[in-house]
C-alpha cells in the first residue's frame, strides 16, 4: 500500500523518478531513477526512503487511513 501512495503522490504533484531522484539527494539520500523504479515496483521501500519522499514532496502529514 505505500507504495501506491507514493506512486499516486508523485502522480499528483508531477514528479517523474528522475526528479525524485534529484529531490532526494538534496535530502541526503544517493538514489537513481534505476533504484527508485525497482523499490516502488517491488514495494519494498524503508522507513528512510517513504519520510524522504514525503519531504521531497513537500508534503507536511500522512495520515495512517491514506497508506
């Protein structure tokens, strides 16, 4: 289901991966367009990773019933 959310959130906000992954860096995280794809395909993503992008996203709450 997270992943879902994000994939819908980046949807909405007209974030490509590739920008995702420029996003992330200036959040410390070393991410590719590459990685990003697999994590969300696989829906296996940390803790780390979802609170980055969220914050790269700009978002400031994630309510529980959403995910």
């Amino acid at each position: 289901k997270t992943a879902r959310f994000l994939k819908a959130e980046l949807k909405r906000a007209g974030v490509t991966y590739a920008e995702l992954a420029r996003r992330l860096e200036d959040h410390g995280l070393k991410e590719t367009e590459a990685s990003i794809t697999n994590k969300l395909s696989r829906g296996t993503l940390t803790a780390t990773f979802f609170l980055a992008t969220v914050a790269a996203l700009g978002m400031e709450t994630v309510t529980l019933a959403d995910l």
